[in-house]
C-alpha cells in the first residue's frame, strides 16, 4: 500500500490539452459527477485504455467528490471551479483534481464501519499505485493519483 506524497509547485495551474492530456472544469453540480464518469470513460476509450476504466472512473468520482464537498462550499464566488486533468504517462494514468481550497486532503485513520463520510481516500489508495497532491500558487491543491495501465493478468 502506498503513502500519500505531497510535492510542492510554483507552477500555475494551467494546462496545455494534448493527445496524452484533457481536462474538463466541473462548477459542482450533480450533473457534472456523471459528466466527469462520462469524460473519463470516453476519453479511455480514445486512448483504448478500456480496461483502466473502471477502477479510473472511480477514481475521478472520489477525488472530484471530495472537491466538491471540501473545497468548494469555502471557495469565493470567483474561484468557484473544480479541474479535473487525465494525462496518459508512460505506463500510468495520472487522474488529478485541482480545487481552490489550501486545506491539506484528510486521510481518516478510523476503523468506524459505519461512517457515512471518509473512505474516499482509502479508495483511492486501494485503487492506485501512488497518491498524493501538490501545493498550487498562490492559492489550491492538486490531489491526484496514478493508476497502472498494463493489462493485469
């Protein structure tokens, strides 16, 4: 099981779209949750990740969520965007959530069963390789995590 890392940027958080990178803005609403699954799935299938699509859109659903619940109800009226940015690496599917809030991701160390709240994380632990975020300038945070693409036997 990996660790979450935590890497700090001075880089803004523009992206530049390219066969190997899309994004997609989410404002927050309900919609946009099966907007962003859509997103995922279509843009695996560009990229005939087909098989990574399953554990990616659970993935993306996780993080986006998290920003949306955490981020955002303390966001100004401005900086009221969550980004979602898929990039194919190598051998690894980067899925990152950029959102406007400095607070850190919180990784519930609780064994309560019964928790309507706090196993997103842990999710997205068991689902990839590595996890973490990235400090934005001058104010935000990238969480994101890297999910294998090679064919599991």
């Amino acid at each position: 099981m990996s660790s979450p890392a935590q890497f700090r940027s001075h880089e803004s958080v523009s992206v530049r779209d390219s066969p190997r990178t899309a994004a997609l803005n989410l404002s927050g609403s309900r919609e946009e949750f099966a907007q962003a699954r859509d997103f995922t799935h279509r843009t695996l299938d560009c990229w005939s990740l087909h098989h990574c699509s399953d554990d990616a859109v659970t993935v993306v659903t996780e993080l986006a969520a998290n920003a949306v619940l955490h981020a955002l109800p303390h966001a100004s009226a401005d900086e009221l965007r969550v980004r979602l940015r898929l990039t194919l690496r190598g051998s690894h599917l980067m899925c990152a959530v950029t959102d406007p809030s400095d607070s850190l991701p919180v990784y519930p160390h609780t064994g309560d069963a019964l928790l309507e709240h706090g196993r997103g994380l842990h999710i997205v632990e068991a689902l990839s390789e590595h996890w973490g975020w990235t400090r934005r300038c001058p104010v935000g945070k990238t969480v994101w995590a890297m999910l294998p693409t090679r064919r599991q036997p």
